[in-house]
C-alpha cells in the first residue's frame, strides 16, 4: 500500500480506503532427469549471496479491495506486483473510479439475504459463507454501485472440481433500478431485446400485405 501511495497511479475519492484482501508469492524451482532416471533439484545462483540455491521467489503480487464510507466494495480488485525487494514492477487496476453519490435508496435488512436465495432451497449445498455492501459489476452500463450479498454455497459430492462452489448475488435495494452490474444488466438487456422482438412481431403482423 506504501507502494501505491507513492506512485501516484490512483487518488481516492473522499470517504473511500483500501483493504488488503489478498497476497500470492510466486517461487521457482526445477527437477531434470539424472543419469539413473531418478530426479534431481536444479540449481540457482542468488545474485547476492552468490550461494547455490535450489529454489527462489520471484515476485508478490497484492490484492487490494476498497471500502466506501467503511462499507466493503465488492468486485474488481486493485493488483500490485512486487519484486523480492519489494519495489512495485506492474500495477492492475480493475476498478473505476467513485464520481460522487446518488440519492439515498431504501435496503433490505442483510438477514434477509438468505431468505431470497434460490440456491438456499438445494438439499445438496452446504451454505458456506456471504460477503455484504456496494457491488460493483464489469458492465460499462453499471452506472451507480448497486447494493447486495454473495452467497457462497459448497456442494460436498463435486469436491475437488470447478462445480464445488456456486455463488449468488441478491440485490438489498428496493429501487429495482439500482443493479448489482452485469448479471442485473444483462437480465434488463435479455427483457429488452424480447420486448422489441415482440413489437417487431406485431408491427409486421399489422402492415398492409404487399401483394394488395
């Protein structure tokens, strides 16, 4: 987070703060086949001990999510990658910026949250956890933060593959207009487009037949 501060690359808006919300380290190291078929470390030199060595990290990359008057943003994150010494080499950034606030809405109390999943009805999911606040989706058409749950559910008998885990998003604000991003957007989308489908199906029913 020094890191950032120091570059420059993004000014935050009043009210908002960054999280830490996760850190990977990446090492390498190498096995070739010996003589006998078995396998052996390949060695490294460290360019400051000057020692062999037979692993070493390359980088961190950090995670950073924001909060909006204290409350979580949820969605795209801010990555920071670091050298072993720790200086910035590449800076991801996911997000956009916050350009102000809209008029206050009405929410739904979070208890709620569970009481409108559709997945909590599945006998075969374990409810594993939900996360609460702004939701910010990947769609350019998202033009105000929306307000809702994840849900986390976990499916015992898919342990181990991609299926395990399953996620709903529930929208809190009672102003329907508010949407969580691109699932929400591209629903309104889907209703739209059957809409003019539709007019168009009418519309061609009611013209005059061109033979007459």
């Amino acid at each position: 987070m020094e890191s950032v501060a120091k570059s420059g690359l993004i000014t935050l808006a009043k009210h908002e703060s960054l999280d830490v919300v996760g850190v990977t380290s990446t090492h390498y190291a190498g096995w070739v086949d010996n003589s006998d078929g078995e396998l052996e470390p390949v060695y490294f030199k460290d360019p400051s001990s000057k020692k062999l060595i037979t692993e070493y990290k390359s980088d961190y990359t950090v995670y950073l999510g924001r909060r909006y008057r204290g409350v979580p943003i949820i969605g795209p994150t801010l990555g920071v990658r670091l050298d072993p010494n720790g200086e910035m080499v590449a800076f991801m950034k996911g997000w956009r910026d916050i350009s102000g606030e809209t008029a206050p809405t009405k929410i739904f109390d979070s208890a709620d949250a569970t009481d409108k999943s559709k997945l909590s009805t599945d006998n075969e999911l374990n409810f594993k956890g939900m996360m609460c606040g702004f939701t910010e989706g990947t769609a350019p058409a998202q033009s105000a933060a929306g307000i809702g749950c994840k849900l986390t559910y976990e499916n015992p008998a898919a342990a181990g593959t991609l299926a395990s885990e399953k996620v709903e998003w529930v929208n809190l604000a009672q102003d329907v207009s508010i949407s969580l991003g691109i699932e929400l957007d591209k629903a309104n989308l889907d209703d739209k487009s059957a809409e003019e489908e539709q007019k168009g199906e009418m519309k061609q029913s009611t013209s005059p037949d061109d033979d007459n």
